[in-house]
C-alpha cells in the first residue's frame, strides 16, 4: 500500500478543521491536495448519501487509485496530508487508515460539543441541507440516523468524542495522535502551529493564522427573499447571497434564541458524561466545556469559535 498521506485531520466536524487545513498548506514542506474531504477511509456507500454528494460533498472518493492520485503532486521535500471530518466518529475508520498506512499521524480537533452542535446545525440551514430549527432538528437526530441521513445532521453522536478518540490512541498509539482543542488553537494560533509542525517533524515556520473559513456565521434571508438568493446562488455561487442579502447581526439566530433554558439544559446533559470520560482519557480539564444558559451570547458573536 502507498504511504501517502502521511498525516490525517481527522475531524471533529466544525472544530478548526478548514482553518488548520488551509494554514497547513502555507508550509513549503506539506502538501495538502485541493479536495480538502475525500473521505475515502469512511468506505461510504455512496448509493445512500446520493443527496449529500450532489448538494454537500461533490469530493467524495471511492477508488483506491483515485484516493492515490490526490497525492501526485506531492514533492520529494514534502509530506502529504489530508483533511476528512468524517473520520473521527465512522466506525472502522481508524482500521482503515492503519491498513494503509500504520505510521500515519493522526491530528483530532476538539471543541465544546454543544457550541459545535450548534454550529454545524447552522451550516446544514445555511446550506439549505434543512429548514428545521435547531431544537426541532435535535428531536429529529435519532430517527434520521436510522434512515441513513447525511452524517451532517448527527449533532449528538459526532459531539460524543470520548469512544473515538480512545479508539485512535488505541490503534495508533499517543506518539501518532496529536489532540488540539479550538480554544486554544484560537487564544494561540501560532504556538497550536508549531506544535503540529513538530509532530509533524517539520521546522517553524510564520503562518498567516487571521483568516477564518468554513465560518458557520450563517446569512439566514428572510424567506420571500431564500428562492431567489438560492437560484441565483446556484449560478454564481454561494457567497452571492452575503454579499446582496446582507442582515444585520441580530437577525441572525443565536444558541439561546434556538433553545430554552431546559432544552439547552437537555443538550448539556447529553455530553455530560462523555465529556467526564474524555477528560480523564486525556487528563485534561474540560470544565470550561461546561458554559451555563445565562452565560451564552444573546446577540450574534463567536460562540467560543467561527473557525471550522
């Protein structure tokens, strides 16, 4: 089997993937191709995310040969990596990976999973992947799960770290995975870089760390403006409707204005214990995971982080 790539994000979806990815790829010694999610190693029957290919994840790839050539442009001076959010919470994935390659480096981002929750909610509504609203979408999870739904709308289940996590250190041991948490890649973006590169075994280097992307700041138009800014998106992209639909901050949901102080109360509880076990795992404090309903953001602010 080939080597490449030599290094994996693994997810979690909504964690500062995107963000690592594109700053990653300012290294002259990585290479990174340009489909940033492949998902090879998910083994994805892509009969049953037909939906999703077409509307949400056009780079999906099933051929080994095909997964191989991502990788061609990868110089003798660099090494190769890639970036697939699935991965962390697919079974069998890790498996995968090592058949591979078993002296791939794992790199899994994490982040409070409520916030995280709620921000890959607002990427499926902003997308037009779901018209429900978050609590409504929440109630829908488990049902939708067992129809084969997209994993975008698995807010829970791919928040609950604990059991994927443990797995990778499992199969490729703690010197091959490297854990970065969001709020720290965001308070210090360069010393977060420096120490993937030398896990990566590379040199430091300055890298432009300002920008944001993937950001889950959704543009929500009102509805008799959505048909007309998703055709016109359609043929001048995405985008489009940002820049001719633009709403003031607080027209824009927030956490608290998706959830009551129960329901949040109810999402809190869902990770409780998950979060206790991957702090223990980890020997790590996650207390600041726990942030309380009065404490949330009543206007339209990073909810602890845009970066996705």
């Amino acid at each position: 089997m080939p080597s490449a790539p030599e290094f994996i994000i693994v997810g979690a979806p909504k964690c500062g993937t995107t963000s690592l990815y594109h700053y990653l790829q300012q290294h002259p010694q990585i290479f990174m191709p340009a489909n940033k999610e492949p998902r090879f190693f998910c083994n994805y029957p892509v009969e049953q995310f037909e939906f999703g290919i077409k509307q949400f994840h056009p780079g999906i790839v099933t051929d080994a040969e095909c997964y191989s050539a991502l990788f061609s442009g990868t110089s003798d001076e660099a090494i190769s990596g890639e970036a697939s959010t699935d991965y962390l919470s697919t079974p069998g994935t890790a498996e995968r990976i090592y058949a591979w390659n078993p002296q791939s480096r794992i790199i899994i981002m994490l982040r409070n999973p409520v916030l995280r929750a709620y921000s890959e909610y607002r990427h499926a509504f902003a997308a037009k992947f779901q018209t429900q609203t978050f609590a409504e979408s929440l109630s829908m999870e488990a049902e939708r799960h067992k129809e084969g739904y997209d994993p975008i709308f698995a807010h829970v289940r791919r928040g609950l770290y604990y059991e994927g996590v443990k797995h990778y250190l499992e199969v490729f041991g703690c010197d091959q995975v490297h854990i970065i948490f969001i709020e720290d890649f965001e308070q210090k973006p360069a010393e977060t870089l420096e120490a993937v590169f030398a896990f990566l075994g590379l040199p430091p280097i300055n890298i432009d760390a300002t920008a944001r992307h993937n950001s889950d700041t959704a543009r929500m138009a009102p509805p008799k403006r959505q048909g007309l800014a998703r055709q016109l998106g359609k043929i001048f992209g995405p985008r489009l409707m940002d820049r001719l639909f633009p709403l003031p901050a607080p027209e824009r949901p927030t956490l608290r204005d998706e959830l009551n102080r129960e329901e949040y109360g109810t999402l809190q509880a869902a990770f409780t214990e998950d979060i206790a076990k991957l702090s223990a795992l980890l020997n790590v404090d996650l207390s600041r995971w726990q942030v309380a309903y009065d404490d949330l953001p009543s206007v339209q602010q990073p909810l602890s982080s845009n970066r996705s």
